[in-house]
C-alpha cells in the first residue's frame, strides 16, 4: 500500500513514511529530554549552592540567639552596679568598694568574651540617628545640637559581626520651635 505524496508525482510507501515520523519524534523526545536533564542540573547546582549558604550562614551566625540573649546578663549586671554604687544605704560599707570592683572584673570579662565571638558594641553618642542601628525612645530639646543627633544613650546596641544584634535605645536631640516659626 502507498500514499501518494502531494508535492511530488511519486509514491511514498507507508511504512517509510511511518519511519520519517518515529524520527521525528524521537529527535523531539530526545531535544525534551536533553532540556529536562539540564534543568534539572542546573537545580541540583542551585540547591547546592543554597544548602552551601545556609551552613555558612549557621556557622557565622549560629550563635545569635544565644548572643541575643546574653545581653540580658550584661544589662543587668551594669544595672546592679549603678544601682549598688547609688544605694545610699551601701554607701556606708566598707567592703562596697570590693564588692563593685568584682562586678566590673565579671564585666570586663563578659566585654571580652563577646568581643572574641565578634561582638561589639554599637557606638552613638553624639552621632547622627540611623534607624538602622538605633531607636529612638524620646526627642531632647537641644539647641546646641544639630537636630537627630544622638545626645543620650538609653540602652547600648550591639553587632554581631555585620548584623545588627540588638538596636541602641537613644535619645535624640530636637530644636524647639518658636511660636514665630508655628
């Protein structure tokens, strides 16, 4: 049996026929396949290189709820000696000056410990207001000062490494308005 090819007087046996159209779309499951498999590699390279990320980032930043937390320990500590070092009760005793020196020691040790772990205090006063690293609490009155700056530090800030631990509690400095300028 024969089809008869409209292009061309000649006749095209079936089973030719049949073969030129296996070609075909073996060629085009072969092309599908070939996409597939390079997206699926170009997948696995993607995960990989967020898996790859992630561990990098657990190890720089494993510590930083436990680092977020030790601040605690240090606020309190340096709330504890304001609050000695002022109890007019305690002013009195001899041993207050010892008993204040080993805080500061407990301290400084602390200080050290979180500046090895990569640790560090946000510096702000008297610097301009970034809301990046501070929050603001209240607005001072300052003529002196240009307006936004940082005139009274609250509760200090922190960095771990280049992220931002905790955010210093600041005041910031304001012009008053006078009465001409409302």
């Amino acid at each position: 049996m024969c089809i008869r090819d409209r292009d061309k007087t000649e006749e095209v046996p079936v089973d030719k026929k049949k073969e030129v159209e296996n070609e075909e779309s073996i060629e085009y499951k072969l092309k599908n396949t070939e996409d597939k498999l390079l997206r699926s590699l170009a997948e696995l390279e993607n995960q990989r290189n967020r898996f790859e990320k992630e561990i990098r980032e657990a190890i720089e930043f494993g510590g930083f709820n436990f680092a977020r937390e030790n601040l605690a320990i240090l606020d309190n500590l340096q709330r504890a000696h304001a609050s000695i070092k002022n109890d007019p009760d305690l002013k009195n005793s001899k041993d207050l000056y010892k008993f204040l020196k080993n805080i500061e020691i407990i301290e400084k040790d602390l200080l050290s410990i979180f500046k090895k772990n990569k640790i560090e205090k946000i510096d702000s006063l008297n610097k301009k207001f970034d809301p990046n690293f501070h929050q603001a609490m209240t607005e001072i009155k300052d003529e002196e000062k240009e307006s936004g700056t940082i005139v009274q530090e609250i509760q200090p800030g922190y960095m771990f490494g280049n992220r931002l631990l905790r955010p210093s509690l600041v005041a910031v400095s304001k012009k008053s308005v006078k009465k001409d300028e409302k």
